[in-house]
C-alpha cells in the first residue's frame, strides 16, 4: 500500500541520489523550513508544495509509485 511514508522516503531518496540535493536546498525554494522537509521525507507531514518540488526537479508519478526505478 503506497502511503506518505513510501512516498517521502522515495523522494528523499531521489533528492539524494539523482539530484545530489540536500533538505537545505528544498527549504530554501519551497520556502518551508528544514524540519517540515524532512517531516515530509519522514511520512510526518503531507504538504503538497513541498511533493511538487521533487516533480518539478524531475522525478515522475511512475517513480514515487514504485513503478520505475530511481537511479
């Protein structure tokens, strides 16, 4: 069952491995602080602005649900 746990543990994974990002860099342009970024990441909190970021830096629908690899 895919739930925001799933979902912020693969986009932090991405943030990671692709684009060699840190929480730092998502905070400062999504304009949310550290700790709600790594809320997120954590399953902890479900903010859409902060989901769109990762889509807007690549990562596709197919890859948060699992159905292609991150690489």
């Amino acid at each position: 069952m895919l739930n925001m746990l799933v979902v912020g543990h693969r986009c932090g994974y991405y943030r990671k491995k692709v684009l060699k990002s840190t929480q730092k860099d998502v905070a400062i342009e999504t304009g949310f602080s550290v700790s709600n970024v790594s809320a997120f990441e954590t399953g902890r909190n479900d903010s859409t602005m902060i989901f769109l970021w990762y889509l807007k830096h690549g990562m596709s629908l197919n890859q948060v649900l699992g159905g292609e690899a991150i690489e």
